[in-house]
C-alpha cells in the first residue's frame, strides 16, 4: 500500500494552529462496552501468531496487519487507545492506526498517523480507497517509540479526532447500518519491517441523550 497522499497536502492545511482544549471522547473503562489493558491475548482478538501477540501488557503487531474486535460493535461510541511505533526504519511507509466504522475489509474507515507528525483518515468503499484528509499536527508526539493517546468520538454521521487531549479534526461520514466495529492496523514495508503496540483500548457506548 503507498502513502503518497500524504506529501500532497497543501500547506495551508497543516493543523499547526491547534486549540488547548480538552478531550472531549470520554472513555471510562469502569462503564465500558469494551476495555482491554493487554495483560493477555483475548479471544475476542483471534489467535495469536508471529505478527500478532501480547508482550509487556501491550497488543503487538509487526510488519503490516489490521484486526478488528466484534465486541466492539456500537452505534456510536467514544473510543481511546495509546498507540505507539515501537520501531521502524522505514517511517515514511511505517504507519500505526485505527479501523472504524468497520463492516468487512471491503467497506470501512481508517486513521492512520506517521512517527513524523503526520494524521490521514481514509475510506473503503466496495475495496476503493478515498483519503478524506491528510495533514501534519502538532499535536502528535514525534519520534519512533513515542506513545500517543487517541480518541474517536463516533456518531452515525461524524467522527472526532483528538490526539494527546487536542482536539485535531471534525469530519463527516457514515457507520455501517447495524453499527460499526473498531480496530488497530499497523502497515510497513516487507522487506523494512516495523512493530506497532496498542495499550488502554477503551470502547464507551455513548449516552442516551449525546
């Protein structure tokens, strides 16, 4: 998979003026309809295998992979995961991300974000790609082995991204009629291969009145 989308993103739109505001997904693992601190390899994950495993309390996937859990499945949900390019020789071509709106492999969205400050979300539609938008942020920590904390408010027609408790981009879309289900994804070139881990998966429903 190429990333060139990535490089042309017009300078106007790099993000860097950012509001200190607060994060507004609000994950609570107490009330969650899913949480997950990796301290092993749920079911609900698949089987383990060489590319895809549990070490050091963090969900591990090495050289290009996605995953979706079934237990997520909502009609609208806040969702919040640290996300970290543990390492990489490649990072260019080395992003870590989140599956969204998931309704098989063939029709879903993604978010993806670069160990160089860089964030794109794109859809699949009947196996076709769109990239929504890309842009570079500020708000992202930079650097191969920095951990980022990622939030995803979902509603049936909008998603909110928030990294590192900064509100980064608001844009339109649409979940999967029965609801959609979330993910991790990790890509990297075969032969510059990178590990991803993923810690503090929470899946909140939202409330009645949201």
């Amino acid at each position: 998979m190429k990333f060139q989308s990535r490089f042309v993103a017009i300078a106007l739109a790099l993000g860097l003026a950012l509001a200190a505001s607060p994060a507004a997904a609000e994950c609570n693992p107490d009330e969650a309809l899913f949480e997950d601190e990796f301290d092993f390899l749920d079911v609900s994950w698949g089987e383990s295998d060489d590319n895809l495993y549990v070490e050091d309390g963090a969900l591990t996937v090495k050289e290009y992979g996605g995953i979706v859990n079934f237990s997520t499945r909502n009609e609208g949900a806040n969702v919040c995961i640290d996300m970290t390019i543990a390492d990489a020789s490649n990072i260019a071509n080395s992003p870590i991300g989140l599956v969204f709106w998931w309704q098989d492999w063939d029709n879903y969205y993604s978010m993806f974000v670069w160990a160089d400050g860089w964030i794109e979300v794109r859809r699949i539609v009947n196996g076709k790609q769109t990239t929504i938008f890309t842009e570079e942020t500020l708000a992202l920590k930079k650097g191969v082995g920095e951990t980022n904390s990622v939030e995803l408010d979902l509603k049936p027609k909008d998603a909110t991204i928030f990294i590192n408790g900064t509100k980064v981009k608001r844009f339109k879309g649409r979940q999967p009629k029965d609801g959609g289900v979330v993910g991790v994804y990790g890509i990297s070139p075969e032969a510059e291969p990178a590990t991803f881990t993923f810690d503090n998966f929470v899946v909140n429903t939202h409330d009645e009145e949201d």
